[in-house]
C-alpha cells in the first residue's frame, strides 16, 4: 500500500515553481496511501537526481533545480526494510545503469530469486530492491531487461523508472495505476481519485480537456522527454487464486504457495483493514467483498475512492493510446 505519483512535462508548458506547487499538492494527497516515507527523482544536466526522507509528503521541502521535465515520485507504507534507514526507501538508484526505480506492492520471491539468478546480498533490505539487480544482470535498461525483471518477481506490483535518457517506463502488475494527459503534459498516480482530487485542489482549469490513458495488467508503456509513447507487454501471473480458505486473523484468506508471502501478505491485508477501520468501515465489509472475488488491490482502491462514478463519467472521458 504506497503510491506512485509524477509527472512528464513534454511541451515545457510547467514553469519551475508550478512544478512544485503540483508535486506538493499531488504527493500529499498520496498520503492516502503511505506516510512513512517520500521520495522523488529525476534528471538534471544529464545526471540523476533523487530527494527522499522517512517524512510524510506533507512534511517534505522539495526542491526543484533546472525545471526538469519528468519527476516520479514515491510515498511509502513500510512492509519490509526499516525506512528510518533512508536506503530502504524509494526510489531506488542503479548504480550501474543509472536509472531510478519506485515499487508499489509487495515481492515475496526477492531471497529465493537471489539464489536462483545467482544475485548478490545488499545492504538495502526493502524487498523491491530485487527488481533493480534483476535488470542490472541484463546490463541494459529496455524493455526486454524490463520484461525479465516483471516476470522473474512474484507478488503484486506495479513499477515506476526513469532511465538515465529522461524516459519514464510504467509496468502494470495487478496492482493500480491512473495516468491522465493534458494538452502538454502528463500526470499520474496509482488511484483515479487521488489524481482527481489533487487536479481539484489545484484549481486546474484544465478539467474537462484531459484524458484518461489506458493501462492494463501486463503493460509496459514508455513516455519520452518528447510525449511519444511505445508499449510492449510481458507474461503477467497474478497471485490472487481462489477460493478462500480461513484465515488465522481475519476468518478468510486465500491459497499461498510460499511461507515469506503469507506472513507479507498477512501484514499487506493487517495495513488494509486497519485503514479500513479508521474511515468508519467494518471488517465484515472487507469480508464480504473479499468473498465475491475482488483483490486486495481492487478493495483498496474502493477504500481511497470517495467521488461517485457519475463524477467520472460527467468530467473524464476514457481513451487508449
């Protein structure tokens, strides 16, 4: 339960202090989603730029130099690897290739992956870190290194990175993610409401001129500095399996095939419900929903969306790229 947020400025139509004012509003309203850490990168002169602390992203002073045209962003829900030890939060730096990463999700194949792919230990101990070193086996960041890495990993995901080149690359797990297009630039976040809340808050006149681009499981698109877009997919295997059987804390859960995903999971579905709770709604809700086959990552973003779909439907339009 994090968020990725950003944005791809490729008609230069964002001054510098607009940007700023646009990361402040967005990455606070993916407070929703994590505050135990913030994190944001991006290019500058041709070298990689990454501002991140274990404060919530009301709390962060970003500060922008050189107007850069792409940032991604990251607010982190810890689940594994102490964020009190900035090195375990997002995004993440390859130091051998040179781009950055941001994870939304949980991996539970990260040390059995270490053995298999022959992978060193590191210091970091956040489980999306493995994601780095598998394309970094590759030598290349492309979409093939990427498809490698997407299924290699198990657990749910949805993957943010920004190469060394000033390209953004968006690859779709199971877990949410809404990218919308301006007349000029890009937006995006995991969850629609989050986006349109931030555009509201923002005072954007732009709200009727926008789109929502299209972005399925097993995608992996890339945005260049430029606003082209190219798309490839890789073999996505989702780890929601039914039925549910009971489970030891909640009455419900579901088959695992993996000791370190069950006791992930059960802490991913502990953060859940307790969210949940603190907005007035009952467990036995989540149970039921839980039974008519939604995903966790699909109950999870019922829980942030608080506009009706007549709102969706009156102020955006759907379309593919």
């Amino acid at each position: 339960m994090c968020c990725l947020f950003g944005i791809i400025d490729y008609d230069n139509c964002i001054s510098l202090r607009a940007k700023n004012r646009i990361l402040k509003v967005l990455s606070k309203e993916c407070e929703a989603r994590g505050t135990d850490a913030t994190g944001i990168a991006y290019i500058e002169n041709g070298s990689m730029k990454i501002q991140k602390k274990p404060l919530p992203a009301h709390k962060m002073r970003f500060k922008l130099t050189g107007n850069p045209s792409i940032i991604m962003g990251h607010t982190r829900m810890t689940t594994q690897g102490n964020e009190a030890y900035n090195y375990n939060n997002h995004p993440f730096k390859s130091e051998k290739l040179g781009f950055a990463l941001a994870h939304n999700g949980i991996l539970y194949n990260d040390k059995k992956l270490r053995k298999s792919e022959n992978i060193p230990q590191t210091y970091i101990e956040t489980d999306s870190y493995i994601a780095v070193q598998l394309i970094e086996k590759k030598k290349t960041l492309s979409f093939d290194s990427i498809k490698y890495m997407a299924e290699k990993v198990e657990g749910s995901f949805c993957f943010t990175i920004l190469s060394k080149d000033n390209e953004l690359y968006i690859i779709k797990g199971d877990n949410p993610m809404a990218l919308v297009q301006f007349n000029g630039f890009y937006m995006y976040a995991s969850t629609k409401d989050i986006l349109f809340s931030a555009v509201k808050k923002l005072n954007m006149k732009l709200l009727k001129s926008f789109s929502w681009v299209r972005i399925d499981d097993g995608d992996i698109i890339k945005i260049t500095p430029d606003g082209n877009t190219e798309k490839d997919f890789f073999r996505f295997r989702s780890i929601y399996v039914s039925p549910y059987l009971p489970y030891s804390n909640y009455g419900y859960g579901k088959k695992y095939n993996s000791d370190s995903f069950c006791s992930l999971e059960e802490e991913y579905l502990e953060n859940l419900m307790s969210y949940a709770k603190s907005i007035g709604i009952e467990e036995d809700i989540i149970t039921e929903l839980l039974e008519d086959g939604y995903s966790y990552s699909e109950i999870e973003e019922m829980l942030y969306n608080e506009l009706t779909e007549y709102a969706y439907e009156y102020c955006f339009d759907d379309c593919e790229i």
